[in-house]
C-alpha cells in the first residue's frame, strides 16, 4: 500500500512538472511570436536576397540581427548593404548586426539560438541540411527559393516539413510574385467566371497555363552592379534552371489555378516531360559579374574549347496538376538589351477568355495585362462582363481602365500600383510574420510547397535522362 501511494505521488509529481513545462512552452511561445520580438539569425548569406529582408523595418522584428557565416566576401557584401540600408537619407532602417565568422558557424548558431527565425539565402549545395539541421533545433526558418535542387535534397526537405510539423515550427520560402500587381490582376481576373469562364484542361501541344521568364546575370539591385558569388555558376552549388526561378513560376500557377486548395503531388502531379540547355559564359562575363579575373578549378575541367563554360540555367517542362497541362520555361542571357530587363510572360485559357501578361519589347519591357475573347466566344459578352470586373476592382486599384486594341483589351493599371521586385520582399515577410503570430502555416502552403519542389527536382531528373 506503501508502495502504491509513492508511486501515485510521483506519478502526480511528474505529471504536474510535464503540465508546468507545457504551460511555460506555450507561453514562451506566445511570448516570441505574438507578444514579444521576432529575433533573426542569418545563415550564411551568399545572395543578395538575404539583404532585401532586412530592406524595412518591421515592428514584430527585433533591431538585433546575429549572423553566422563562414568568412569572406560574401558576408561582407551582406554587411554592406545593410549599412546602406541604415545610412540612406530615406526612411533608414536601424539594424544591428551581431556577427560571427568561422568555419563551424551552423554549430555556433544551433548552439547559442541567440534568435528564433533563420534567413537562408545563399549556397543552395548546402541549404535543404541547413534547413532540416534549424528546424531539428526547434528554430523557424524563412528560406530563400529554392529550398532544394534535386532529387536527394526533395526527401530532406519532406523530412524537415514533418519535423516542423512535430516541433511546431515554421518552414517557409518566399515567394515574392504573388504581391506583383499584374499577378494579382491576373488571378482575380482568372477567378472571375463571368470574364474567364471556366480553366481549360488543355494539352501537351496546347497547355492550359503557359509561364516563360528570362533573366540575366548581369543586372543592378538597389542601383548598385551586382556581384554574384564564383560559385553561383557551378551548378552543383546554384542549382539549374530547372530547380531555381521555376519555383516562382509554378507557385503562381497553383495560386491562380487553385486559389487555397492543398495539392498532394503524390495524386494531383505528373511530371510529363522536360528539357535542359546551356547558356555559354566567356571568362571576360564572369569576370564582370564576379569580379574574379578567372574561373575557379572547380569550373576549369567543364569548359568547352574556346574556354568558356556551358552553364545549365535554362529549360522547360509540361505537367499535369488536378488533370490541367501546365507548361513553364525559363532563359537566363548574361545582360538585358537597352531599356530592358527580366520579362515575364503568363497565360491562362479559359473557355470564356484568355488573360495574359506580355513584357516583351512591344511593351518596352514592362509587364502588362491583356484579355482576349476565347476562340469561338462572343468578343461583345466579354466586354461586357470585363467593364463590370474592371469597375469593381477600381476602389482597390484607382486609376485602373481598359484600353480596346484590335481583338483584345490592355487593362490599364496606374503607377502607383507598380511596385518592384526588391519592395515585395517586404509585404512576403509580414505574410510569414503574420503566420508566425499564429503559430501555424495554412495548410495548403505546406502541401503546396512540397508539391512545388517535386515538380522542380522531378523534370530535373527527366531532362538529365
């Protein structure tokens, strides 16, 4: 009898330890994403996308930045556009960097936390362990795209899904198309049955959604030439172009097609065909992107007799999702034309109409929207139905109007309504901290996410066959 009322004791004793542990837990947890500040970590940050975070301030996020990273060039242009962010005579932020550099700088940061979200951007080689290693320590993570770049570092990433899961903690990429004006336009447009109709299946020849973007390697953010790491064309350490920017391209086409709904890749995809080429890159456009006078050994044994190196940033792929054929291609050349800039061209069929970004020379390289009646439909109805739409989407978007050209119309959007590429990092990071201040990510983000990096790794292992 004894016996039993001691164990009963303990029992309550544990019980009540394990309750107050839970309830210190949640608190805690509540503490650093609703009540308290966000405090950031920075892996390593190799790309330049790791800066533009940390372009604004944010409320949630406290002014303490402590980053890790081995030592080198690459932390130190980080740095520098940091300062410039705080040093600008327009709203400066007021960042401070807490810096480590050395070769062990993933175990200092997994074993001081000194932070609770880890900013990835950089090296890709290594980034899907470096994911699975923060969230295995309970830390979130907002990654740069892509989170992995082949087939290997796919089941990692599944894996640091369910571990974040089980941690409760966030893993997150950043996205930043979805808050491009013309891409919202886009989707709503596409949404509205009365202008769109309903999405066309379509086929191999003739997918339904079409997605193409060039970009370059050459080119200015924040005014400034960029200056790319040696290692960003080794493609064992960057990724090919089948695995990068495609993440954005794809992530639209589920965001428009399948505005919140969860896609299981194991169901809902098939990867049906994919093909990779070469951009050539002589020593003297290396030299002028890197600002290295010469390729690294590592690159040497891949150039081609007139020594300049075949680099793998281009491709395309068709695949099925929800039994709709999809079709996406990307180009990279090393510098715009005059005047021009990295283009963007989308199109939904849909059996009423078609909506379609162009960014070609015509448009001077500036992206716009235009609608055009489906083959066989009344171009007379879809007038109608689109001075309706356009005229309730004028309160969010002033300023916004049709123009009337030959078979189509251009839907006009005003200036004012155009922010760039860099000003979208900003609203991408209140999504995520907005999610962190609930504690969970939507579902269909989750789904959508691992379904997305399946697409990418999959037509990579196509088009190497």
């Amino acid at each position: 009898m004894v016996r039993n009322i001691v164990l009963s004791v303990i029992s309550i004793c544990l019980l009540t330890t394990f309750l107050s542990c839970a309830v210190q837990q949640e608190g805690k947890m509540e503490d650093t994403a609703a009540g308290g500040k966000v405090k950031l970590m920075v892996l390593n940050p190799g790309h330049y996308h790791a800066s533009l975070v940390q372009k604004s301030m944010y409320d949630q996020v406290a002014p303490a930045v402590y980053v890790y990273a081995p030592a080198g060039a690459e932390v130190q242009e980080y740095l520098k556009r940091i300062e410039s962010f705080n040093d600008r005579s327009e709203e400066p932020t007021s960042w401070q960097e807490k810096v480590y550099t050395g070769d062990d700088y993933l175990e200092k940061m997994l074993t001081e936390k000194p932070g609770n979200v880890v900013v990835m951007s950089g090296n890709n080689q290594k980034k899907t362990m470096y994911i699975k290693s923060a969230v295995d320590a309970g830390l979130n993570v907002f990654s740069d795209k892509p989170m992995c770049i082949d087939a290997a570092g796919f089941r990692l990433l599944e894996q640091a899904f369910d571990t974040a899961e089980q941690r409760g903690v966030l893993l997150y990429d950043i996205m930043t198309e979805r808050f491009n004006v013309l891409c919202i336009l886009q989707k709503m447009l596409v949404l509205n049955k009365s202008v769109f109709g309903e999405l066309k299946k379509g086929s191999v020849d003739e997918p339904a959604v079409v997605k193409e973007s060039v970009h370059h390697f050459f080119k200015y953010v924040s005014g400034t030439p960029i200056k790319r790491p040696r290692w960003y064309f080794d493609s064992t350490q960057q990724g090919e172009g089948l695995v990068d920017v495609t993440t954005h391209l794809i992530d639209l086409m589920m965001w428009t097609c399948f505005s919140e709904e969860p896609i299981d890749y194991r169901k809902d995809i098939s990867v049906l065909q994919a093909r990779r080429w070469p951009t050539m890159l002589t020593r003297e456009q290396y030299e002028k992107v890197t600002r290295a006078t010469d390729f690294p050994e590592y690159l040497k044994g891949k150039l081609n007799n007139e020594g300049a190196l075949p680099y793998y940033s281009n491709g395309e792929m068709v695949f099925e999702m929800k039994d709709i054929y999809m079709k996406l291609a990307v180009s990279w050349n090393f510098q715009a034309p005059q005047g021009g800039g990295d283009t963007h061209h989308s199109l939904f069929r849909g059996s009423k109409a078609n909506v379609i970004i162009r960014q070609g020379k015509e448009e001077n390289y500036r992206p716009e929207l235009y609608v055009e009646p489906a083959p066989g439909t009344s171009g007379v109805l879809l007038a109608a139905s689109l001075k309706r739409a356009v005229a309730g989407l004028q309160s969010k978007y002033p300023g916004l109007a049709l123009k009337r050209l030959t078979n189509s119309w251009q839907v006009i959007v005003a200036d004012e309504h155009r922010d760039g590429h860099e000003a979208h990092f900003r609203i991408v990071t209140e999504k995520f901290l907005q999610y962190l201040s609930q504690g969970k990510l939507p579902d269909w983000e989750v789904s959508n996410m691992i379904a997305k990096y399946y697409i990418t790794t999959r037509a990579l292992e196509l088009a190497s066959q």
